[in-house]
C-alpha cells in the first residue's frame, strides 16, 4: 500500500486539514507525491515572474497558512513534455489522476477546485493556464 514519505508528509502537513484528509485517502489508492504546500513570499514572486503562478504573494491559496492550496504529481513522477514521444500516454495519467482526486474530494465533502479545470466545467480544451498538480479549496 503506498504512503507518503517523509518530505511529503511535511508539506501535506502545511496545509488545511480537509486537503491533509482528501490527499491521505487518495495516497492509499492512487500513488502520489507532495509537491508544495504552503509557499512563502519570496517563492511565490518568483513563481508569478517566471510565468508559473497568475497571482503574487499574498492573493495566492498557497500562501495561507495552513494553506489551502496543495500541488501533488502521480508517483513515479513522469512531468508530461510535448516534445516526448509518451506525451499522451503521460499527460493521460495525469488527468486521470486529477479526475480519481476530483471524485475523492466528492465523496468525501470537500470542494475543491483544480488547475486542470479551473472553472469545473470538466471541458479541458478550455484552458488559459494548465497547472496539472495544483489543487485548492473552493469557496462555495
């Protein structure tokens, strides 16, 4: 049975406790990794300048605390490029496990909102910014 280790046990744990809960129950089932929790001021600048975050500190869920953002990848960790030739087959694993995490979240009560379909329309093709691993809560 997967389990998280120790770096990712660490992030988990920076961020609220409906997020710790769903990514707990999710980890059991479908192999995963935390990668980032709660995010200070300086990273998440850098972040918004680099282009890999729309907002800047502090308007991000990441920069709460406890946060109320999470980014989490499928283990083994295989980041999906367009110039791959497993681009598909990659990316495939990746909505499917943003699509197991989504009906987790249901089944458990807990809104959330992810960067594969920021509007929860579940239409993918209408995308401006596509961040795969972010999950957040959502206000009703």
């Amino acid at each position: 049975m997967p389990k998280f280790g120790k770096k990712s046990q660490e992030r988990l744990y920076s961020c609220h406790s409906d997020l710790i809960r769903l990514f707990e129950a999710v980890v059991v089932r479908f192999d995963c990794t935390i990668l980032e929790g709660h995010r200070g001021k300086k990273k998440q600048n850098r972040y918004y300048n680099a282009g890999k975050s729309k907002v800047q500190w502090p308007d991000g869920k990441h920069n709460n605390y406890p946060s109320e953002a999470v980014d989490v990848a499928p283990y083994p960790i295989i980041w999906p490029h367009k110039d791959s030739k497993s681009f598909a087959k990659d990316l495939g694993r990746w909505y499917m496990f943003v699509g197991f995490v989504r009906a987790m979240a249901i089944s458990m009560g807990i809104k959330i909102r992810t960067g594969a379909d920021w509007d929860g329309d579940f239409s993918v093709n209408d995308q401006t910014f596509d961040d795969l691993p972010h999950f957040e809560l959502k206000e009703d």
